[in-house]
C-alpha cells in the first residue's frame, strides 16, 4: 500500500516538473513582447502654452519582457491588383527637431511607453492615406497600430487639411 502513495507521489511530481518545464520554454522562446500602438493628432499643453498640433505614434510594451523599438513604418495597401504599383512601404523619420520626441532605438521595459511627435502639415506620411502605420523593434518584427486609431487620426487629418485648401 506505500509503495502506490510514493508511486502517486512521483507521477504528481513528475507532471508538475514537466509542467514548469513546457511553461518556461513557452515563456522565454515562444512568447514575444507585445508592443500596443496607436496614432493620433494631438497637441502638447503644459505652463500657459499650447504646442501643436502633431501626429503622434505611441507605442507601449505590454510585456511579457522589455523590447527595443527602432523605427516608424507604413504600409501603403490595395486590394485591388491594379493599384499596386509604387513602393509598398515607407520609413518614417523621427521627429529630430521635437524636444518632446524620444529618440530611437529605445528600449521599452514592461509597461514604459515610447512617443514620437511628428508635425502635422499638409506633406505629412497621413497625406499618402496610409493602410497600415507600425513600430519596428530591432528583430525586424513589425507592431501595427489599430486600424481604428490610424482611421480616426487619418479623418480628423484629412477634415483639417481640405477646410485648408478649400479656403
């Protein structure tokens, strides 16, 4: 009768290492650091002024380790197979001139955020009516923002730049 509790015993252990095994190899290898990105037109207020208005990429890590961030990128897409020609992506460059700006690469632990300020004017990367608007980290893998963010920010662009030229 002991030897099947000591049998029980093993199995359970045995199924609990095997366990913590199968988890740390999905933890380290499998699973990748997720970056959330969103683009929106946004000013920058603070002390009695009001800077702006700039085309804002944020990103931040949602874990499960840090990331580095190195560049901005979109896609231009259509689905029909005519419209395709002309070059598929384009890189954005960094606001240099913008103090607020991070600078890449940057490194993000879990939960830090990284923002990039660009200026919002009529030859802006939005002008092109981008499909897709992402960050880059440095193993190449591309973190889109959400079509709703890129949608509203390209609307709200596209609304104050005709009022401009129709004026």
């Amino acid at each position: 009768m002991k030897e099947i509790y000591s049998l029980y015993i093993s199995v359970a252990a045995l199924v609990v290492s095997a366990f913590s095994l199968g988890w740390n190899f999905y933890k380290d290898v499998i699973l990748k650091p997720r970056l959330k990105v969103t683009v929106a037109i946004t000013q920058i207020t603070g002390s009695g002024r009001t800077e702006g208005p700039y085309i804002t990429v944020s990103g931040v890590n949602h874990g499960p380790g840090p990331i580095i961030v190195n560049g901005m990128l979109g896609k231009k897409a259509s689905w029909l197979p005519f419209r395709r020609k002309g070059p598929k992506y384009f890189y954005v460059m960094e606001g240099y001139d913008n103090p607020h700006s991070d600078r890449f690469p940057k490194r993000l632990e879990i939960g830090d955020s990284v923002n990039q300020f660009l200026p919002c004017d009529s030859e802006a990367f939005l002008s092109i009516d981008p499909s897709h608007m992402g960050l880059r980290d440095t193993f190449g893998r591309m973190h889109w923002a959400s079509r709703r963010s890129l949608k509203g920010a390209k609307s709200e662009f596209f609304e104050k730049f005709q009022k401009k030229q129709e004026n």
